[in-house]
C-alpha cells in the first residue's frame, strides 16, 4: 500500500488524507471500506473518472514545456471519460478483449510463458541468478496486448521504459529535476505512438487505431487512449506478476513454489495478490457535484482515492474479514469484486490479466524447480496506484 495511506486509521467509511511523502500535498478523501467503494463506482453520475489520468504531482514549467513541444494531450476518451461518448468508444475496445478471444489466446500466452521461463532457466545456469522480472515478467503480457490489438511487435524494452516513467511522472511525487526527465521520455513515448497510429491507418487487416477512427475518433483521442492502453494493458500484469513471484519465492504465500506449478497453485496466488496487494491498488474519482457518502457531505471538486486492494482480508482462510463477523470466505469474494474496479468504466481486461498472470508463474514454477529468492528486499515500485517489486532477483542453492 502507498505509505501515505498507511498513515491513515481505518474507523469510518471515508477519511480525509492530508499528508503524502516528501514535500507534496495529497488532500484525497479516501475510501477504504468496500461497500462505499463499491457506491462510489456505482455512482458514476456523482463521482467522474475525470481525474483518473490526472497527474499527482502538479507538473512544472520545464516539464510541461517538454510536453507541449511534441503536443502531448490527454483528452477525455476512456478511463477519465464522464461523457456520453464513453459508451461507444469502450464496446469499440473491448471487442479486442471479448471472452472468446481471450480464451483462444491461452495457447499463444503459454508458449510466450515457456519461452521466458526457459530463458531464465538459462540465464541461472550461465551466470548463477536471474531477475525474474525481467526474464519472467516484463514481456510476454506486452507481446500478447499488442499481438491482440493488431498492432506490430516492435520496441517492446522502450515501451517497458517508457510505461513505467509515465508511471512515476503521473502517479509519483517526482521532483522538479525528476519531472523533467520523465516529461522526456513520456514525450517520446507519444511521438512514436503518434507514428504508429498513423502507420496503423495505412495497414492491411484490423487493429485499434482503425477502428477507432472508423469510430469517428480525432488523432489526439486516438494518441490519448492508446497512451493509456498501452501501459495499462500490460505494465499492471507485469507487476502483479512479480509480486505474486515474489511473495511465492518469500514463502508469504499461502502455496509454495512447487504449489504454483500446477493450474489451482497459480491461479490461487494470483487471486492472492489480487486481493492482498495487486498492482493497482487505488483508483481516483471526483465529486462531480455537492452530494453526500455514507451521511458524509461531499463538495463538488472532492478527490476521491478508492481503496480496491489490501484493506479486506489478509489471507485467504486465515484473514481479517470485512465486515467484522463476515466470514471470510465471503470477505474474499466481495474484496476480489473490487480489485479491477465496478461499474461502466470496471477493467476491461480482467480476465485476460488474470489468465496471463496464471499461466506465466505457473511455467515459471514449473521450469524453475528448486530456485531461491537472492533479495529478500528488493526495492519496490510505490506510486499512488501503482505497486510490484522492481526486481525478483533468484538463484539456485548449491547441492
Ligand atoms: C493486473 C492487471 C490489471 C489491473 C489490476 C487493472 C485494474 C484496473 C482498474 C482498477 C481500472 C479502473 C476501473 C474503474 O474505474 O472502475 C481499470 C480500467 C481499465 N483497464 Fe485495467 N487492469 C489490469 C490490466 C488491464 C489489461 C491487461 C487491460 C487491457 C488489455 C486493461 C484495460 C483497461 C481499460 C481499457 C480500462 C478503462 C475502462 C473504462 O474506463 O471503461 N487493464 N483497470
């Protein structure tokens, strides 16, 4: 969790959250229990997610000139869009994500999993360690997002790269110096997703961008849901990946390594996570009128910070529930029916994290027997709604 929330208690349904990290201040109303979540979700006419892309950290003059200077934009397409177009521009993306396709495209995840488990199989019988976030983790869910979109597999270390800075420049707290060289690389990132939209227009088959414009959407829309799209289409499963990896090879998970190997063991750990700690562990809304939450007046204005993760149970079977005297069993389920959101704007690729986050630790379980985790303190990726270990660095104990 963010340790600007751990400073706050856990007593009311929505407490108010003055203080972050360093220097910046961070006045969220922050929302914790699940049920009021779950309303704030529902109430999409009340709270918008016109804040949802918004950055955290006000950014300054350098850094905004660096954006300028490539025209980078925003505007309102999908995850920040509280319009009527919402509707349509989301059945537009989501028919790259319907059930059956997700589903036809387990094969192709298993043989990208294989491949980068043995990889990192490799590696540890070369040089004795690997970071499994980097042979494991990092690249066949941005293969799979691309190859699924009808988009070409190219740059793939950039767009790791640059996912992760663009990241950090709009859910971090990075200083003035530290601004600038995100704004760089998010400047970048935007270019070249402007040449590739272009490119896209122009290709043979189907894929996202023509669609969308099929749809009617202008080039900065185009740009602005795929620079979102992008990322959160495969960064987030990057790093539920590695903390499930993690906590796994810590042994806080509650199956073991060799456990994991088999269909249930992954599935159960990513669920885990999921849960516990996943990789988007809040997500922002704005009062878009005065109203109330749980007998609470609310100003219009108010930013919202929604707790999705963390705050239910502790462990499957053996955790805190929520409500008191629920059973946990039950906790389980509600807490999970928040971790990709709820309502109009809920994920639109859930199942397919959730398939690929499977599938990738159960072949690297299965092709990594008998590794041990080398750092058993990494340094973590901390950002308003963003959380994974930056490295699962492991070797192999001497026989
Ligand atoms: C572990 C991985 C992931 C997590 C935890 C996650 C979580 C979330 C959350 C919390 C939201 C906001 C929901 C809301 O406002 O109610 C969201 C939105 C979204 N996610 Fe994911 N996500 C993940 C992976 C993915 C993947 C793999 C894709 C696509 C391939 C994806 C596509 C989207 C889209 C398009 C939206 C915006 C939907 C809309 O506004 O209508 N996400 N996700």
């Amino acid at each position: 969790m963010n340790p600007a929330m751990t400073a706050v208690g856990s007593a009311g349904p929505a407490e108010k959250l003055t203080e972050s990290p360093g220097e910046a201040r961070c006045p969220y109303l922050v929302v914790r229990e699940p049920d009021t979540v779950r309303e704030v979700l529902h109430r999409a006419a009340d709270f918008s997610p016109a804040n949802a892309l918004e950055a955290v950290t006000p950014l300054e003059g350098p850094a905004l000139r660096v954006l300028q200077r490539v025209g980078f934009a925003l505007p309102p397409v999908l995850a920040s869009n509280d319009t009527g177009t919402h509707a349509g521009i989301r059945k537009v993306v989501a028919g790259f994500f319907t059930p059956a396709t997700v589903a036809g495209m387990e094969p192709r995840i298993r043989e990208l999993a294989r491949e980068a488990a043995h990889n990192a199989a490799d590696q540890l019988d070369g040089s004795g360690h690997a970071d499994l976030v980097q042979a494991v983790a990092a690249f066949p869910p941005a293969v799979v997002m691309l190859e699924l979109l009808g988009l070409p597999v190219r740059d793939i270390p950039a767009l790791k790269r640059w996912g992760l800075d663009s990241m950090e420049l709009f859910w971090g707290w990075p200083g003035k110096d530290r601004q600038l060289e995100l704004a760089r690389s998010a400047a970048d990132f935007y270019v070249w997703l402007r040449k590739l939209v272009a490119e896209s227009l122009a290709a043979p088959g189907r894929n996202l961008f023509k669609s969308l414009a099929e749809h009617g959407l202008s080039g900065p829309e185009m740009c602005s849901l795929g620079y979102f799209l992008l990322i959160a289409g495969q960064e987030t499963t990057t790093q539920l990946i590695s903390t499930a990896l993690f906590r796994l090879l810590e042994g806080s998970a509650p199956v073991g390594w060799d456990d994991a190997a088999t269909e249930a063991g992954s599935r159960s750990v990513v669920r885990h996570v999921l849960i516990t700690e996943s990789s988007v562990p809040t997500w922002r809304r704005v009062a878009a009128l005065e109203t109330d939450l749980g007998g609470m007046p609310v100003g219009a204005g108010t930013e919202i910070l929604l707790e999705l993760s963390g705050n239910q149970v502790t462990a499957p079977g053996q955790g805190r529930s929520w409500p008191p005297g629920q059973a946990a069993g039950s906790a389980e389920k509600a807490a999970y029916g928040l971790v990709f959101g709820s309502g109009i704007h809920r994920c639109l690729g859930a199942k397919l994290a959730e398939l690929e986050a499977a599938v990738i630790v159960q072949e690297a379980s299965a092709a990594l027997p008998g590794i041990r985790l080398r750092d058993h303190q990494p340094e973590w990726i901390r950002l308003l709604s963003f959380q994974a270990p930056r490295t699962v660095t492991v070797d192999r104990p001497p026989l």
